[in-house]
C-alpha cells in the first residue's frame, strides 16, 4: 500500500496481528535439513501427498514472514487469506523452499539474504524467515 502512495485501509477486513515469532527465528535448530544453496527448512506438520510443486507451477498457501530479529513483516495468516504464488515469480529461496513442499506440509524455511530480497529497497536485508502451509 505505502508504494501505491496510499495513506489508510478504508473498508475491507481489517488485519489481524501477525503472528509471533517462533523461539527458533534467530538461527536454524541443530535438526534443519540443508540444501547446497544455504536454505534451511524443518518440517512442522507433514502433509498428506508425495507430489511436489514444480519450479513453473502455482502454489496457494498460507504464510507468515519475519526477521532474524523475530520482527514480523508479512502474513497471509494476518490477513485471512491465503496467497497465490507463482512460482517463477518468486525471489530464489522461497521458490526453492516451496518446491520442497507436499500438500497439507507445514514448513519453517530459514532463508538466507543472497537468496531473499537481495538488498531491494524496502524489504528486510540478512536472513528471512517463513513459516508456510
């Protein structure tokens, strides 16, 4: 919204907080698994099928954002409605992360910042965090 120049939400459904950070944001649990390329993910819930998104494919589901710091940026979860990603549409890390996933899986990815929002205005700079389902 702040991009768009816009000042205030009028109608709509108003946000909720977004979620508290997890005790693990700062740095990824002795358990993560590791891809060569830095990602960092654990496995919270897992889901129900075998088959996993494909590096052009569309994925809907719910996200929460924060940083190292435990600083909470994003949330579909806060909004109430899940996102729509495409996935060549991605930054590198979350495209990585979400072709890792099943259907019904609930997944902490600990993104490092060369594969995140490398150094865009506005967004967080070093290491993300996304919890996603």
């Amino acid at each position: 919204m702040k991009e768009m120049g816009a000042t205030e939400m009028v109608g709509g459904i108003k946000p909720k907080p977004i979620p508290k950070a997890p005790a693990d944001v700062a740095d990824p649990p002795a358990d993560a698994e590791w891809a060569p390329s830095g990602l960092a993910s654990k496995v919270i819930e897992k889901g129900s099928g075998a088959k996993k998104p494909g590096p052009n494919d569309v994925v809907i589901a719910h996200y929460t954002a924060w940083t190292r710091e435990g600083k909470g940026f994003d949330s579909s979860v806060a909004r109430g409605q899940p996102a729509t990603f495409p996935l060549p549409r991605l930054f590198p890390g979350l495209k990585e992360g979400l072709q890792l996933m099943t259907v019904g899986e609930s997944r902490r990815f600990w993104i490092p910042g060369a594969l995140a929002f490398q150094g865009q205005r506005g967004r967080p700079q070093g290491m993300v965090v996304f919890d996603v389902e």
